[in-house]
C-alpha cells in the first residue's frame, strides 16, 4: 500500500487496483461538497482521466462499463451506502469512508463523509493511493475508515518578529488542507491591531486580506480563528473597551470568521490599566486578574458568541498558561469560567520537553476541562533559538493525549515553508496519536516538501538532521543536534583508533559528500521553491561545512597516505571553508534575533571538524589524541549575569551549541581541573564572536601557583589550537584573558584539553 498520512485509523487491502480511465464518472449531487468536489476533479485529471463527467445517482449512461465510476457525497446517500458494503463508516464529525474497488468491467472509488470535511478528506486519502502503472495511473485497491481522534488540529501563528505574508498564509492554508489540519490561529504577536491597537479597527486593504484568507481557510475546511489580545491595555470594567473589542470581533464575523480567541498571555496581572479594574475587583493579583478576565470572557462567550449563527465557542490563553501549578488564579478560573470557553495551555513549560497524558490529565482538572495545547514548536522566537531552522520530527508528545485533550496546534517558524516539517507531524499526531510514529511521519513530511522526488527527500534528512537541535528555555534541548550525522561520527572514531583508518574514511565519506551536496539537490526544481528560500543561509552554509568535512577527511587521507605537505595544504583549505561558512548570516533577518550566523549542525559537524584539525596536528606527538576536559571539571572567573545557559560547565560539555560566557574585564578566565594529572599536548579554543584580543594559557598542580606556557594574539575569532611542550605532568589548565575584542567579555563554545593522563 501506498503511504498515506497523516496515518489513517484503518486501512486495508480489497482487492486489486482500479485502473483510471481515460473517461471517468463522477457521481455527485447537491450534497456533493463543492471544495471535495473540485479536489477530486483536479486529482484525476492529474493522473490519467482525460474526461470527467459528473452525472447525478441513480443516472448512469448506459456505456458506464467500462470505466472508472467514482462516487462522492454523504456516506448515508443510498447509491454510496450500498457501494461501500462492509466498510465501516465511522460515527465520528470530519469521518469518512474510502472503498476502491478494481477489475474490469466495473471498477468503482466510493467516498463518503459522515459530513462535508469528512467528504474532502477522503479525497485527500485518495489522492494518496495513486500509484504509477504501466501505461498510465492506478488507485490502490483499498477500504478505509477514518477520522480524527482530536476536534482541533493545525497552527497558531503566535510568533514574535516577522509576521508572514499574504502570500504565505494563502499557501498555508492550502497545506492545511493536504494534511487534514482543521485550525488556523490568527494570532501574530507584531501585528499592530492584534495587540497594541487591539480597539482600533483594521485598515481596509488588512481588512480585504484577511477576507480573502477566511475564504481560503473555508475552502481548505480549515476554521480561520480570529484572536485579538487586548490584555496589555485593556480597563476590563469600562463598556467603552468591551465594544470596541466585540466590534473588532464583528468585523471579522462579517467576513465569513466563525471562530475567535482572546489570549491573554504574555501581560501582567500585578497591576490594572485602570483606576476603575481595582474597584470591580479588588487589588491587583492572581485572584483578581482572573475574575476581571473571567468576567470579560464569560461577557464574550454568553453575548457574542451565542448569539451569532455558527460562530464556535469561544477561546482563550490564560495569564498562567505553562505550568501545573495550582493557583488562586487557576481556581478561580476553573470556578467561574463558562464551561464552552476552550482554555489553552502550552505544557509544563513556554517550551516543554515534552507532554504526556498524566501532565495533560492534571492541567484539565486544573482548568475544570479538556485544554487545548498550543504547542511551541517550531518556533524559532526566542534567545535559545538564535541562527536556528527547526527542523526535527514532531516529537515528545505521548500517545494517548487525544483522551485527555481537545486538540493540539502547532506554533511554527517565522519561517512559514519550512515549518510545514514541524506543522506535518504536528497534523499527523492530532489525526491518530495512538499510531503516530515520528520515525515514519519525518521522511513523509520531507517527501511532501519535496514533491515525492526520492533524491530530493533524501537531501532534506540530510539537512534536517543537521538542523535537528530543538531548544527550550533552559539549557537542555529536548531533541539533539545531528542525532544520524552523530552516529556516523562517533562510529568513525572508534574504527580511527582502532587502527582501522582507511575503513574510517571509507565508512564517513558518503555522509560527507551527502551533506556537501544537500543543497544543490535541495535547489535542483523538486522542493518547494518556497522552501529554498527560507532555508537559502542555511543552504549556502551547509555546503561550505560539507565542503570543510570532504576536504578535512580527504587531510587525513592524505596524512594517513605519508603525504605530510599535501595534508597541510588540504587543512588549510578545509579551515578557509569554515571561515567562510562562519561568515555567511541569516540577511536580511525575518526573526527578532536578527542577522546571525546559520547553525549547521554546530556540536558535531564543526567539534568533528575541530577534533580532526587537532589529531593532525598532533600527528607525531605520543597520547595527543584525547580530549581531557570532557571528563574535566571547568570553574571561571565570573558568568555574564549570572546566566545559568553561560555558566563554566558549559565549556567542556562536548556541546558546541553551548558556550560560556565571563563578565565584562579583561582579567576574567576559566579552567579546567583534569580528572587525573596528565601531560598536555594541546589546549583548543572555539571562540564564539566576543573571543579575546589576547590571552595567555596557563598550567598549574594545585590550582593556586600559575605557570605561563602560551601567549597568544589572534587574529580574529575562530578555533585556536595551541600546542604545548608535554613535558611535565598538570592538573589545572586556564585560559586567562588579558584584552578583550569587544566590550562583551569572553564567550567560548568549547575548551579542549588534549594529552595523555599521568598512571
């Protein structure tokens, strides 16, 4: 069988394949939903139907054998319930069932929806089962029974920095539509009228795009739900503030919006706009935020929301919305708050590692209902993610969740094209948690991308794994950098030192030129144009570090080989092409960190690289090989305020993604205490941009009397490797700044100790 995502709740084999004709039935009536309709047109057409006419049941032209009849409407209408036999339609809002039936003369496709969602995701299944024939396209002989285990499924765009485009939002929704995701959150944090301007009404041309996006979003089955955040200055007692919101909310309705929002994350409930919130409800504070706001949403919901036809109750974010801790605010909340009001809620962090159904079970007894997670992944708004695509699978949510929530949305990039791998395994998940598999989900998602082009995907895992680190708040990520390039790496270590070198190179090589070459296959036509222009720094400095890591192993080759002067010549090349890749940045920026350099799997590809640079140049000198300081203890001078993401540790964690940071003098230092005495061959530097004008390094046996061995001046901020003369046994090893190159302090990502301990 062909794969179809998001992963159907059954899929099973019938039979065999029904060939598409060059003439194709379709039978349709007015219950037929028009946006399914136009689909499924568009999907024969695409792959073999030449003619498709469509004839109401019950009116088949006596030629109908012969050719492909494909039936499209509610699964109760008489001709479809009889056509889908013993495939079970399910009982379920947005269901559907999909039978293909093959062989001549009467091959038959039968989709039914339990209502018109579920009609037009049967198509988006069956657009799935065509498969390439001999002489033109089949379906997949196939019976399918489907539905979504959670009501909301899809994205916030609640990011700060850039909003998207017009253009970019009308494609979004599209995309939605291709993978069954029902909601879209209108909700950018740097949209003036969504937050600062909340009471003023939207200029006409806003006006005009976002009803031109509603309809889009309507076409696609996709709820356009509209968010206005006025908690920053809002005077939650005054009538005035009360009508200018529910008009903004009007305005929308009037476009065709039947499903609104009001966040109130991200405020402060320690004081009041207004002299007049303090007498409505006591003293700023947790219990009286959540009775002003409760008070106001409760006014929305039993005012606004019931009494316009169709509009969906009524959601919110609350003040408190990434904990578990129970509060006055929360018990306020779950006392007061109409029951229909959807509270959302981000986990047990802004960025969870992770969500499992116990947390999701206890947030909903602290809400007094079922909460519906805004999920902060992609995201890429905040300090942790600074020169960062996040590209990793959807992961970390544990099955099951669909019990305990009402749906799950996902916070993607400013990056809108290159969220889609995020937003995919995001929409597959909230489909069928309990048979979701990230393993599976990520390389689909990738082959969507790109078109179903099989080099294509495979350059995109090669580029998603090298941009797989997903951060949090703290200083752990909840996915690792490079997890398969890793693999490959440690692996060729462990051969390298175990005399086994040539076989090292061998097994290395293809993942080298893999990465080298990812990106002009990325660019080559088959992935989404749009795609290659969110990822283009990234592109351009993924090929300059493949590049690095094809010519550092062909250094070792050539060092391995005797070629001593060769070897030189290609380290020097391969360091040139690091420098450059360094150089590239992110500009112009679409992210509030701005123009920054593009991380490429930093931590293992550029450590790889650093490692490698060492082991030549200690080529000839005996135990020069390993690095002491992982298994070090690193101490400093100082941290940069005390932040705990700088602190010495971070200096010798074999992490390139993390750095240590001093205070603002010249004289601060950081060192490492050697788990054992050893003779020291080299010590290695990987400055982050605040690196030092000059420094000296320092040995010493009891951390107190301080010897000199190395005064060094660089030129600009990189990896310096200084080697040592080995010639007494140490334990503490310093870097110890003197002038600084900036008014920052002193920044290194990694401190490498190298030699060989002391029995």
């Amino acid at each position: 069988m062909p794969p179809v995502s998001p992963t159907p709740q059954t899929l099973t084999r019938t039979g065999p394949d029904a060939v598409v004709t060059g003439r194709v039935l379709l039978v349709a009536d007015s219950g037929t939903d028009p946006a399914a309709r136009s689909r499924l047109i568009e999907e024969l057409t695409a792959h073999g139907a030449d003619t498709v006419d469509v004839v109401a049941p019950g009116s088949l032209p006596p030629a109908a054998a012969g050719l492909l009849t494909v039936r499209l409407g509610p699964a109760s209408r008489p001709d479809i319930a009889r056509a889908l036999a013993d495939t079970e339609v399910p009982d379920h809002a947005e269901g559907y069932a999909l039978r293909v039936l093959g062989g001549a003369p009467h091959a038959a496709i039968t989709l039914g929806g339990t209502d018109a969602a579920g009609q037009f995701y049967a198509v988006q299944t069956l657009r799935q089962l065509f498969v390439p024939a001999a002489d033109g396209w089949k379906v997949a002989g196939a019976a399918v029974t489907d539905f979504p285990s959670m009501p909301l499924r899809g994205t916030i765009e609640g990011f700060y920095g850039q909003p998207w485009t017009h253009a970019e939002r009308l494609d979004q929704m599209d995309f939605y539509g291709d993978v069954k995701a029902n909601t879209y959150i209108y909700a950018p944090k740097d949209d003036p009228y969504h937050r600062g301007k909340w009471r003023e009404p939207y200029p006409a041309d806003k006006l005009a795009e976002l009803g031109e996006l509603v309809n889009r979003a309507t076409a696609n089955h996709v709820r356009f739900t509209f968010a206005v955040s006025p908690g920053g200055s809002i005077c939650y007692s005054d009538p005035a503030h009360r009508k200018d919101l529910k008009a903004k909310l009007q305005a929308l309705y009037d476009l065709g919006a039947r499903a609104f929002s009001i966040p109130l994350d991200d405020i402060s409930y320690t004081r009041w706009n207004c002299a007049g919130d303090e007498a409505a409800f006591g003293a700023p504070g947790r219990t009286a935020a959540a009775k002003a706001q409760v008070d106001l949403l409760n006014d929305v919901q039993r005012t606004f929301i019931t009494t316009h036809e169709g509009a969906r109750p009524l959601q919110m974010v609350p003040t408190e919305y990434g904990d578990l801790t129970d509060t006055s605010y929360k018990q306020t909340m779950r006392a007061t708050l109409d029951p229909a009001v959807v509270v959302m809620w981000t986990g047990t962090d802004v960025v969870p590692p992770k969500i499992t159904n116990q947390e999701a079970e206890a947030v909903s007894r602290l809400f007094g209902r079922k909460v519906f997670v805004w999920d902060n992944y992609p995201v890429n708004d905040f300090g942790n993610t600074s020169g960062r695509l996040l590209l990793a699978p959807y992961d970390k949510r544990e099955a099951g969740l669909s019990g305990h929530l009402s749906g799950i949305v996902a916070n993607p990039m400013n990056q809108p094209y290159a969220s889609k791998v995020a937003v995919f395994g995001a929409a597959d998940f909230a489909w069928n948690d309990r048979a979701y598999s990230a393993a599976t989900s990520w390389p689909r998602a990738m082959a969507h991308l790109a078109g179903g082009d099989r080099a294509a995907t495979e350059a995109l895992l090669v580029l998603g794994d090298l941009e797989h680190l997903a951060p949090t708040f703290g200083a752990t990520p909840w996915q690792p950098q490079a997890p398969e390039l890793a693999r490959h790496i440690a692996s060729f270590w462990q051969t390298w030192d175990e005399g086994n070198r040539q076989q090292a190179l061998e097994a290395l090589h293809p993942r080298a030129h893999a990465v080298e070459q990812a990106p002009a296959t990325i660019r080559g036509g088959a992935v989404e144009e749009g795609f290659t222009v969110d990822a283009a720094p990234w592109l351009d400095a993924t090929e300059l570090w493949g590049r690095a890591m094809v010519t550092m192993l062909d250094a070792l080759a050539a060092r391995q080989a005797g070629d001593k002067a060769g070897s030189e010549r290609l380290l020097g090349e391969s360091e040139e092409l690091q420098r450059q890749a360094r150089a590239v940045r992110v500009d112009p920026p679409r992210n509030s960190w701005g123009s920054v350099q593009p991380k490429v799997g930093d931590g293992v590809l550029d450590a790889f690289l650093v490692q490698a640079g060492v082991r030549l140049q200690l080529w000839d000198v005996a135990g020069g090989g390993e690095n002491l300081a992982v298994k070090g203890t690193a101490t400093a001078s100082g941290v940069e305020q005390d932040l705990d993401r700088l602190a010495p540790r971070h200096v010798n964690d074999g992490l390139m993604g993390t750095r240590w940071a001093s205070g603002y003098a010249d004289d601060e230092w950081v060192q490492i205490r050697l788990a054992t005495p050893a003779r020291v061959a080299a010590v290695t530097l990987a400055w982050e941009n605040a690196c030092a004008k000059q420094y000296t390094v320092q040995t010493s046996n009891d951390g107190t009397h301080w010897t000199t061995v190395s005064t060094q001046r660089p030129d600009s901020c990189g990896n310096d490797v200084i080697r040592l003369t080995a010639d007494e046994a140490v334990r503490y090893v310093r870097m110890q700044g003197v002038q600084r190159r900036t008014t920052w302090g002193y920044s290194i990502y990694e401190m490498g100790v190298y030699g060989a301990p002391v029995v």
